[in-house]
C-alpha cells in the first residue's frame, strides 16, 4: 500500500497544489498558506501513517521528493500571476507540466529509443535517458528510495530504453534541482511584480 501511495503523490501533489493556488488567487496569505499546507502535508500524513508497514526513512526521503516537486509547482503559479495569466489557464499550464514531468519517461521513451539509432556511440542516449528518468519524481522514487528499476519492469520493457546504460537518479540531487526552480520561479515572480509597480503611474 505504501509504495502505491508513494508512486501516485507526486501527480497528486502537483495537481492539488496548481488547484489550490488557482483557487486561492488574491486571497489573504494566511488562506493561501493554509490551503497549500493543507494539501501537501495531508498527502505526506497519509503516506508517513503507511510507511510504518514498510519503512519511515523511505518516507523522508519521500517527504523531501514531493516537498521540492510542490515547491516548484508553487513557484509556477506565482509566476503565472504575476505575468496576469488568468488563474485557470496557469492552472491548466501546470497540471500538464507535473504530468509531462512525471510521465517523462512515457513520451519521451519513444522519442529517445529512435533517436539511438543514430548515435553510434551511445553517449547522447546517455544523457537523454539519464536526464528524463531524473525529470520524473515518479521514476526517481523508483530507484532511489524503493531500489526499484522501472524501465527494466514489465509495465515499461515495451519502450525498450533497458537495453542501454544510463545514471540511475538519487534523491538529492532531483530535489535539489526542483526547489531550485521553485525558488527562481518565485524570485522571478516577485520581480515581475515589482517591475509592474514601478511602471505603474
């Protein structure tokens, strides 16, 4: 159960946190906190209740993951405000980009396996398929917190990507990556707004 959990969070995350943010536009920061809080924190309650069937530091590592992930899903929507992009359109815009981000492996498989037709050396189907199984939260749970390898499962062996080498992603540096990005975003954000106050009569 706590791996099912864990492997659906992410979109669950992602899209909760675009609505929540959609939803909350305008609104005093304290109903924006709480709204955003309360989503994230009721995901990551129900997966820490499941983890003690299996494992607590899977959850932290987890916890880490999804707080990274919702931190860049944030910093899209105040961007988006900030640019007065209307709230369901920003909304839209980033429910596709989790499920691009999380799904990466299933679009972009395809793509990469035919492209490795024309790379003898095998070096850019490396770093393709490296950089796309480090994209996905989904597939970075997979190999850093369960010791799972997707791509050599069964639901995934039709996209063929198994028969090459590629980095297995850790959780860190993922993470990282993301609450990174969020907090660009959200500088950004900030500065359109006060770009838009100054130019204002």
């Amino acid at each position: 159960m706590f791996r099912l959990l864990a492997s659906s969070s992410p979109l669950v995350v992602g899209l909760g946190l675009a609505w929540a943010m959609a939803q909350t536009e305008g609104k005093p920061l304290r109903t924006r906190l709480r709204a955003v809080l309360g989503g994230w924190g009721g995901t990551l309650g129900i997966l820490l209740s499941a983890s003690f069937s299996e494992s607590v530091v899977a959850w932290v590592k987890i916890a880490a993951i999804l707080s990274a992930f919702g931190g860049f899903v944030v910093g899209l929507s105040l961007l988006g405000e900030s640019l007065r992009v209307p709230r369901e359109v920003t909304q839209v815009l980033s429910g596709i980009l989790v499920v691009a981000l999380v799904g990466s492996v299933f679009w972009l498989g395809p793509l990469i396996r035919e492209a490795a037709d024309t790379d003898p050396g095998g070096k850019a189907t490396y770093r393709r398929i490296s950089m796309t199984v480090a994209a996905s939260p989904y597939m970075v749970m997979g190999y850093s917190v369960f010791a799972h390898d997707p791509l050599h499962s069964t639901d995934l062996y039709a996209l063929g990507l198994h028969d090459y080498l590629y980095e297995k992603p850790g959780w860190i540096g993922p993470s990282g990556a993301y609450a990174a990005l969020g907090l660009l975003l959200g500088l950004l954000s900030r500065g359109a707004v006060e770009l838009r106050k100054r130019g204002s009569p």
